[in-house]
C-alpha cells in the first residue's frame, strides 16, 4: 500500500474515532517504551554478535529516536499545552475559535444575501407568472379576455438562478471551513497528533510519522491561521454586503388577486359558484316546497335568471378590475424599477462571491504551504499528493 493511501486509510480511522470520542494520547508512551527496549535490545544483539552494521543502524535508530522525543516535546510545548506561538502568529488568544467567528460572519453575509435573493426571485415570478383571464357568458356567446402584461420578466430570473448557484457554492464552502475548523479542534490533540508521534517513534514508519505531524499542525495553526490573515486582507477592502434597496419595487400589485382573493378563498363563495345552476337553484327554493306552486316558481327563476345574472357580475367585476390593471400598470416601467434593484445587487452578489472564492484559495494554498514547509523541515513527505490534488 502507498504511504498516502495509508495516511488517508488512517484520516478515516480519526473521523470514526472522532465520533466515538477517543484518546489516543496514551499510546505515545507505550509505543516510546516499547521502541527504548526494541532498540537496547538490538543494540545488545549487534555488540554481542560483532555485527558493525546492525551495530550503527542501531545507534543511528537511538540518536532518531531522541531527536523524536525532543520533536514531540517541543510541539507539545509550543502549540498543544500552550498557545504562545500560535497566539503570536495569529494575534488571538482562542484562535481556533477567532477562525470560526470569522467564518461564521462570512456565513451570516452570504445567507443575508441569499435571503434577499430568493425574495427578489419570488416576487418577480409572481409578477411574471401572473396570467389571468375571465370568460363572461352571454347567454348564447361568450367573451374570453386573458392578460399577461408582466410575463417579461421572467428574463431575471436567468441571472437570479446564476446568483443563486454562486451563493450556494459560497455558503457550502465557508461552512466547509468552519466544520473542518471544528473537527480538527478535537480530533487533531486526542487523535491525529498522537498517532502521529507514535509513527515517528516507530523506524520504518518514521517519515509518514513526520508527515502527519506536519499535516497536524497545519490543522490546528496554519489553518486558522490562514483564515485570520485572509480576514485582515479582507479588512482593507470594502467586502460587499448584497441587498436589496427597496424590496417593494418587486411588487407587481395585482389588484384582481387582492380584491378577489379574499371571495376565492373563501369556502363558502367557492361552494356557492361550483354548485351550478340547477343545483343552486334547488338549495335556494327547496324551503319553499311547503308552498304549493311557489317551488317550481322559484326553481325556473333562479336557474334561468337569478344565478346568471350573479355569475355575469363576478365576472363583469373581475373583467373590469382586470382590464384597468392592466391599464394602470407599465410593463416597462416595471422592467425598469426591477432592473434598477437588481443591477447593484447582483454586482455585489458576483463580488462577494469572487472574494469568498478567493479567500478559499488562499486558506487552501497558505495551509498546504504550512504543511509541505513543515514535512520538508522535519523529514516527512513535502509532496502530499493525495492533498493537493484535492486542494
């Protein structure tokens, strides 16, 4: 198996044991104990046997081993039971948690403007969607009339489909971050970092050893790290913050919808006018049947004349509100008041989402630098190409 494929194998076995809140930290001792009596015992072996060779591999494994616990112990010192050198590079007390604010601010702006986003999209589909008609019965003709003044609209909804797709890689990316920041807060002290040391105590698997150190320490300094120094380069320019200007441009106003809301949703009108004639007419003369000949009297009145004539003026009343909406409302000046919420909103939406993009990249190459810079210095893998190749 390729070093890397283990190393991922065993990323894995952390992400488990990150679940199962494990510990790893006691088995940096054992494996030191076991590795001092390994190599005093081969030591013996070589001298005993006259074997030069073994003899210098053994010493050589001896100085590797105490050069690996003063690593160790200068980590532990530095960046696990104490935050000195990561406070001095990142300039925060609780840096790990200063990230995760940061992150959480971009967050915030980005679901802000998604918000908007998808208000503006609401709005403007209604606008354009909306197609009414009516059908007015003339005794033996009929009038059709349907509208759609606003269904030029729909060409935003391009652009606001792009938008959305933007700000949703965004907000998938930043909230990426900040779970990669908290997973690492827990996993790399009790699991990574341990497993780590004891590879580098370990002379065959040394040199994977130094390179989970590196990646380790990327995790818990270079990491967060980035993350703040990419917020400082974001503190010199103006990072937009997309919204809306005035939300109310994007109402088209129907008035038939509001003035004929109400009549359709209610239960009672929606029975009266599904009844149909003979049905209605029935219900509403039938407490006359007590009344010899008025029944039938009243039945032939209100199916030929009654209900028609209330139908003609429904929909005579919608025909007219209808007809003078249509009137009143400008399909361009509408284009023109949608166009001019938009236009400065979705220019700060594309801003803000190629300064996210941006500020990704950075984090990515600025933690990998970290790593690989650490591996080479301390005699681990500076390649990690299973890393980059995700980066």
């Amino acid at each position: 198996m390729q070093p890397w494929r283990a190393m991922f194998v065993l990323l894995l076995v952390t992400s488990m044991a990150f679940a199962a809140a494990t510990d790893l930290a006691p088995l940096v001792p054992g494996v030191a104990a076991v590795m001092i009596v390994v190599l005093a015992l081969t030591n013996m072996i070589a001298v005993s046997i006259s074997n030069p060779q073994l003899e210098a591999w053994a010493k050589t494994e001896i100085r590797e081993f105490v050069a690996g616990i003063f690593l160790i112990g200068i980590i532990i010192a530095l960046f696990i039971s104490s935050s000195g050198v990561s406070q001095a590079i990142t300039g925060e007390d609780d840096y790990m948690q200063a990230a995760s604010d940061i992150i959480v601010g971009w967050v915030d702006n980005l679901m802000a403007a998604y918000t908007d986003l998808i208000t503006a999209a609401q709005k403007i589909r209604i606008a354009a969607s909306y197609s009414s008609g009516t059908n007015v019965a003339i005794y033996w003709v009929s009038l059709t009339y349907q509208t759609s003044p606003l269904g030029g609209a729909s060409v935003f909804m391009m652009p606001l489909s792009l938008a959305t797709q933007g700000l949703t890689n965004a907000i998938f990316l930043s909230e990426g971050i900040r779970m990669l920041l908290t997973f690492f807060k827990v996993v790399t002290p009790k699991i990574l970092l341990p497993l780590a040391f004891s590879l580098r105590l370990i002379p065959f698997t040394r040199k994977t050893g130094n390179t989970l150190i590196a990646l380790a320490l990327a995790t818990i300094v270079f990491l967060p790290a980035s993350v703040i120094f990419v917020e400082a380069i974001n503190d010199q320019i103006v990072v937009p913050e997309p919204r809306v200007a005035d939300m109310g441009e994007l109402d088209a106003d129907p008035y038939p919808v509001y003035a004929f809301g109400a009549i359709c949703e209610s239960t009672f009108f929606r029975v009266l006018f599904g009844l149909t004639d003979p049905l209605f007419a029935l219900i509403t003369c039938l407490p006359l049947a007590v009344i010899p000949g008025a029944f039938p009297a009243c039945y032939s009145l209100v199916w030929q004349v009654v209900y028609p004539i209330m139908s003609m003026i429904f929909q005579y009343a919608n025909l007219i509100l209808l007809i003078v909406w249509e009137g009143v409302v400008n399909p361009g000046e509408y284009g023109e008041d949608v166009f001019d919420q938009l236009r400065p909103f979705l220019r700060d939406v594309t801003n803000l989402v190629l300064v996210i993009y941006m500020d990704i990249i950075f984090i990515g190459i600025l933690t990998l630098s970290g790593a690989r810079s650490v591996a080479a210095v301390i005699g681990g893998e500076w390649y990690m190409a299973g890393v980059q190749r995700l980066l």
